[in-house]
C-alpha cells in the first residue's frame, strides 16, 4: 500500500495512544536484517534503537528454528515436550544456582505481573518499594509502580501500597558521583521507605528494580547499591525482582546479566526477562528459587499459560542463546561499546551540549544538557538531534525523566563502523546546533581561573559556566525553517 493509505489506516483502526515514530513524517518499514531496517522504498536505516531484535532482524539461524518447529507442532506445557525443558535447562545455566525455577510467559509485562504475584504469595505482604522514573510494564499491577508513566499525570490517585524510592542516578540524581558512598545513601533511601512503611503498620513484599534503568535514562546504579537494598529489603521480609527485560542476555558485554555488574555476592530473589529472549518472538519468562516456587504453588492455585513455553518459542529461545554464544556477541557489546563510549567520550571534550557520558557493553546514554553546573535539560536539542539523525538514516531514540539522554541499545550485531558513523553524525548535528545557539567554548585557562562566576566577555556577551551566549540573533541558524520550529517547540 501507499504509505498515506497505511498511515490513514492506521489512524482510523489502531489507538490513538498507540504512538509512532517520527509522527510528523513517520518511517514505514517493511523489511530488516541485522542491524539495518528498509522503509518502501528501499532505503536503509541504521538501527540503534531495537533491543528486541537482539541477535539482529531476522537472524537466519532464529527464523530456521521457529519455522522448523511450526512445520512439526505447536501446543501448550500441559504436554511433555523436549524444548521447554532443554530452554530452561540452558537458560538456568547463564544464572546463578539458586534461581533454578522458570516460569514461560509472553511479554516482560506478563513477566513482571507474575513476579509480584510471587513476592505477594511468597511474603504474605503486599507493599512494594519501585525507583524513581521506573517502567515495568502497561498491565494495571504494574502502572502503579511505573513512575516513568505517571511523572506527567497530575490528577492520578497515589496507590498507598507502592512506595517510590529515589533513582540511584550519580549524575543528576539527589547523590552524585562526588558523594564519598552514594550506593549506601541511596540504599538508605529505601531503608528510611521501609521504617516509615512500619510505623504505618504496613510490609513489604518486594523490592523492584530495572538492573539499569533504561526509560529513566540508561541509569547505571554505583556498585554495591543492590547488596544493601536487598539486605534492608530481606529483613523486613520482602524479596528483591530484577527486572532484566531490557538490559539482558549479555548486553552488557562483561555478563550475560546487568544484576551481575554488583558483584558475585549479589543474587536477586526473582528475575524477569523479556524483549531480547525471543529477538522479536513474543516471550518472556521470569526465574526464582524453590523456595518461591513452592510457596507459589501452596495457595493451592494451578499456574496455567496458553501460550507460555510452546515449543515454537522455546525453539526460538534456545536459537538465540546459541548465535549469542556462537557470534562471541557478548565479546561484541565489550569491544564496540567500549569504542562507542571513547568516541563520545571525545565528543563530550569537544561539545558544550552533552553533559553525560555512561554505559556498559552496547547500552550507552547521552545526556544533553544546556549547562553543566546547572545541568539544565536540553530536551528540544535532544530531539532535534533525533529528527536530523533520521535524516541521516540513522534511528535512534532519547529518554530519560526530561527526555534529553540520546539512547544507544541496537542489535548486538552493531560494529565498530557503526559506533564510527553515528557519532560523525552526531559530532556534525550538534556543531550545527551550538553554532545555531550561539554555544562556544571558553579558553580552559579561562574557565580554572573564573571558575562558574557570571562575567561579560570583552563584547559584552553573557558568559556562564564556560558557555558563551552569543546576543546576536540568528547568526549560525540552520538554513531550514522546520530545525528553528523543532527547537522552538
């Protein structure tokens, strides 16, 4: 069809809250591979945007296993089928020992509902401790404790048993990275939530975390943060999820799991994963411990999933774990993350507009900002970085509380050449933009004498926190009017 006539489509059958990219000039896609995707016309993207298509779009050894598997048979649990058993089995090797027990579901959603319904089972408690600018999934137990969805909801009614605990963010957060110990300040956080929780007579059931906040704007909590939590959180009788839907099977590069970045002592009570385990087929599943298992099955309720662990998905699943290890892609996510990081690192030297540099393996965030002392958000650079990417034919997204943390989390197929040509790109877009916001670099000589003191430069312009504020008027503006609008706005 004509893209117009699949747009209009869309509008009129599919919700309005169901949002696309790019809504002024949507992309529509029609085929991938790898780390590239095709609109209609043959044109390719770039994708550093898509977790979900973990191994790469449309791996042939992935598609192979799923089609196989369809052509023989596809049913539910209730029958005795080899892939179900063998994925879990090669799944439960990538964890630690005591998380031994799978649950197969269908999307991280699902994942995380059932989590809680663990810790609720398990606890007898029903309160639950969510970060700051959290996502967890749309399903109603799970809004509640999404904070990233209900930061611009005035009117929405507090849930007395979620408590929001502050985002261990040592860069914008309430403890930065010059605090002497901000993973004991942060966990103290949780600590003070969990006393206050008592003195109102009220427990609780779990902790919940996202192993690297991802929505709140690729958070890496400091180290030693989950070991304290999950301390404050296990004596007061509560559990610990980590939510590894976004960042896990090996993203990180260095372990197949981002909870493992705390340290071999740290073991969450339940994981939940999702997007990436199926690089596009829709599963997910959630593993604890047997003693949460068996607490599960005491309410005397069969746990029962239509779809959960059919032997299509598991096929699918056990595909995936293998091309992770036989493409070293883990060995990937270390060697062009890490060049992905220098480069920026680079740029960070070279551009006044970005603040923040942090990652780990190919889940890296950009964090603009307008000044660095104050780190004022630059949310409309940030996004109009995003559009002139597009032009590029490079897709990529921004996030975070203020919508200013350029996302990198692509396929794990991503090279080297890649990382090379988006930041080029990137490095282009925003000399363009500082010249446009009359954005110059002060002489460092300058900026250790002055430190962040207020003074005129010597044509009277306003100069603060080494950022000259040009007073001159469009000079530099981009030539195109809808780049001035998207600033603007």
């Amino acid at each position: 069809m004509d893209k117009n006539q699949t747009l209009n489509l869309r509008r009129k059958h599919i919700g309005p809250s169901c949002k696309i990219f790019f809504s002024h000039d949507p992309i529509k896609i029609v085929r991938a591979k790898g780390q590239y995707m095709y609109d209609e016309k043959g044109q390719r993207y770039l994708d550093c945007i898509n977790n979900v298509a973990h191994v790469g779009h449309c791996h042939p050894d992935v598609v192979k296993a799923g089609a196989e598997q369809m052509e023989q048979l596809n049913t539910n649990s209730r029958f005795l089928h080899d892939n179900l058993v063998l994925f879990a089995q090669k799944l439960q090797a990538t964890l630690p020992e005591r998380l031994s027990v799978c649950y197969f579901v269908n999307s991280g959603s699902e994942a995380n509902d059932l989590a809680l319904r663990l810790a609720w089972q398990y606890t007898n408690n029903r309160d639950v401790i969510t970060l700051e600018n959290a996502y967890h999934g749309h399903v109603s137990s799970l809004i509640d404790i999404s904070p990233y969805k209900l930061q611009h909801q005035s009117d929405v009614e507090h849930n007395p048993s979620v408590h929001v605990a502050p985002s261990p963010d040592v860069y914008r957060g309430k403890y930065r990275a010059d605090h002497a110990d901000p993973a004991t300040a942060y966990a103290d956080e949780v600590k003070d939530i969990i006393d206050k929780a008592h003195s109102k007579r009220r427990k609780i059931a779990a902790f919940i975390a996202e192993s690297l906040q991802s929505c709140g704007g690729q958070v890496i909590p400091p180290a030693g943060y989950f070991q304290q939590v999950a301390k404050h959180v296990r004596k007061a009788g509560g559990v610990f999820i980590a939510d590894e839907v976004q960042v896990g099977f090996g993203r990180v590069g260095s372990h197949f799991w981002a909870f493992q970045l705390q340290g071999d002592d740290f073991v969450p009570d339940i994981v939940t994963m999702g997007k990436p385990i199926g690089n596009g087929h829709p599963m997910s599943c959630v593993v604890t411990t047997k003693e949460v298992a068996e607490a599960f099955m005491s309410s005397g309720m069969e746990y029962f999933n239509t779809f959960g662990g059919n032997p299509v998905s598991c096929a699918i699943g056990l595909a995936v774990l293998d091309v992770i290890e036989k493409e070293d892609l883990r060995g990937n996510a270390v060697r062009v993350g890490r060049h992905l990081t220098h480069l920026l690192e680079k740029q960070k030297e070279k551009h006044l507009l970005i603040g923040d540099i942090r990652g780990v393996g190919l889940f890296v965030g950009v964090e603009l900002v307008r000044d660095r002392t104050k780190l004022t958000p630059a949310t409309a650079e940030a996004q109009e970085v995003i559009y002139r990417l597009k032009e590029e034919h490079i897709l990529l997204s921004a996030d975070g509380p203020h919508r200013n943390v350029l996302k990198f989390k692509p396929p794990m197929c991503f090279s080297v050449e890649d990382a090379d040509l988006v930041v080029e790109k990137i490095d282009l877009i925003l000399t363009e933009l500082e010249k446009a916001l009359g954005l110059t670099l002060k002489n460092t000589l300058d900026i250790a004498n002055e430190g962040n003191k207020r003074k005129a430069d010597e044509n009277g312009n306003q100069c603060e926190n080494g950022l000259v504020h040009s007073t001159e008027g469009g000079h530099g503006a981009p030539s195109h009017s809808k780049r001035n609008k998207r600033l603007q706005t």
